[in-house]
C-alpha cells in the first residue's frame, strides 16, 4: 500500500467514525418529534412555527429562511460542484462510508471465491502482475456473511439515529425495549442493506447513487478535470500483463479506456498503484496516470474518432 492509499484509508475510516457518531454527539442529525435539524449542538430551525404563531414578523422570519435554508443548501451544492467539476467523484472513492464498506467486502469476496462481485464471470488470478496475491478459501465466507451482516445492522441503526433521539434508539437497543415502529425500520433497513451488500455493491455506486451520478455528470462536462490516463505509446508493455490495473478498480472498470467509458472512476487511484508495481521490475514509469489540464484531454477528448494533441511530457514520471 503506497502513500495514497494510506492517506485514503485514513480519510474513509475517520469519515466512516464520524458518520456513526454525529447523530450521537449531535454533531448533525434531524429530530423529527422535535421537526428541526440538530447542528453542533443547537437547534437549527428556520423559524415558521415562530411565524405561524405570530412571535415573528414576515421580514425576520424570511430573513431567517435565508441564512439558515437556502444559504447553506446553495453553499454546500455550491462546493459540491467545484470538487466534482475537478475532481470528479472524489467523495466517494476518498470518503463515502457506503464504498468504504464496498471496498471491504470485496475484498472478504474475493479470498472466498476469487471474485469481487457474484456478477464477474471468470476469477482473478491468484497471483498478480502487480504482486497481489490471494488464494481463494471457502471458510472466508463465514467473513463475508458476517461482514454483510454487521454493516448492515449498523447502518440501519445509524440511519434511525438520524431521524430520532439518538439516546433514546441506543438505550432501548440494549435494553431490548424497541418500539414496535423502530424495530420495523432496524430489520426492514438491515434486510434492505444486507441485499444490497451481498449482490448490488459497486453496481448501486454506478447506478443507483444520487450524489455519485450528481458529481460524475458534473466531472463529465469537464474535459480538463483530473482523470486516469493511459500512455498510448507504450501500450505494447501491456501485452505481457494480466490487466492488474482491471483487478484492482473497485468499480470494475477499464482504465486504459476513454473518460466516457470511466463514467464511474471514484478517483481511488488504485489502478495507478498496481500499474506502478507491474513496472517495477523495469526501467520504464507506469503507462498509468493521474492527469488534469491540457493533458486530461488524452482521454477525455479522445472520442469517436477524435485523436487530441496533447503535450508530449503528459506521461513524463518526473513532471508533478
């Protein structure tokens, strides 16, 4: 594992902590018995029960509508739009705790079958180009079982926390008190979740999620955003590898393939490391890489006959 996807385990598994634990420290969470959002400890509301009751007049309250509404929903699509537009889906491959567990029981999916998903056809190699190496052994699918199951549970019940007093939801939990209503959305949410772990995955990430299509449609109309790219001109260095750099992307994709085709690329870079490792024995730089500019063109212009002039350096390892 290089620097990156150290960094990258370390963003997702704080992100995920958080995730699990902002309802309860009420860091963000929203109260329906109370019908407001709960932000950093305060009450966040935007004051129309105030209104209706005549404790505030019109220009307070739609002042109030503004700051606390349509400020904050704007800035934060806002923010949204410019990570997209540069970095495509960012979110998802750096800190979305739905991928951090997709990545996770992929990988307990693999050493079970040598697939990461019920839907490949053929196996991986159990050794790599890139050095991984990974014998399949039924007995990891007790791990599997567990894991679809453990994260299931726990997203049902961190998603319930969201909605109502976290105190309440974790100690009738333990206490075995549910009421009937938090008990239906538990085990309905957990057979839900555990469906979509067990045979959806990286297909509910292409497909299914909102703000992972919302942030590659927006990447899409960039042609200059960052993007996997592949140095054409040295593609002969690939007829001796076992497309590694395919194994190794969670989202199964091509990367030696045009941006059209990367619809999806959560900017994981995974398929830059193992490139990387299959060149290692060489004294050529990975034909995979990270470019953005002018040379981002190479893939995202490169369409339907279409062959852009880009610079020559685009895949000059000692360029930053």
């Amino acid at each position: 594992m290089n620097s990156v996807q150290t960094q990258r385990l370390l963003w997702r598994a704080g992100f995920f902590i958080l995730f699990i634990l902002a309802p309860p420290l009420d860091i963000f969470r929203f109260d329906i018995p109370a019908n407001h959002f709960v932000i950093l400890g305060h009450a966040w509301t935007l004051g129309a029960s105030d209104f209706a009751h005549g404790d505030k007049g019109v220009i307070p309250t739609a002042s109030n509508m503004f700051l606390r509404g349509f400020l904050p929903v704007v800035s934060l699509i806002g923010i949204g739009i410019i990570i997209a537009w540069k970095w495509g889906r960012l979110y998802c491959g750096w800190l979305c705790p739905h991928f951090s567990v997709v990545a996770m029981i992929n990988s307990l999916m693999r050493r079970a079958s040598g697939k990461l998903s019920f839907w490949d056809k053929e196996t991986l190699p159990e050794l790599q180009c890139d050095g991984t190496q990974v014998k399949p052994n039924r007995i990891w699918w007790l791990a599997v079982g567990i894991a679809v199951l453990g994260f299931a549970f726990l997203w049902a019940v961190a998603l319930l926390t969201y909605l109502l007093p976290p105190k309440e939801i974790y100690s009738n939990l333990i206490h075995g008190q549910l009421t009937p209503n938090q008990l239906r959305f538990i085990v309905v949410a957990t057979i839900l979740l555990t469906l979509e772990f067990t045979v959806a995955r990286h297909l509910f990430c292409k497909y299914g999620c909102a703000v992972g299509i919302f942030q590659s449609l927006v990447w899409m109309g960039n042609k200059r955003g960052l993007v996997v790219g592949f140095d054409r001109s040295r593609a002969k260095s690939c007829s001796d590898c076992d497309a590694s750099c395919e194994h190794a992307c969670p989202m199964r994709l091509k990367p030696r393939s045009i941006k059209r085709k990367m619809f999806t690329c959560t900017q994981c870079m995974q398929c830059v490391e193992a490139c990387e490792k299959v060149q290692e024995g060489g004294d050529q730089p990975s034909l995979l890489r990270m470019l953005d500019g002018h040379c981002a063109l190479d893939v995202s212009d490169r369409d339907f006959g279409r062959r852009p002039d880009v610079p020559p350096d685009c895949f000059d390892c000692r360029k930053p």
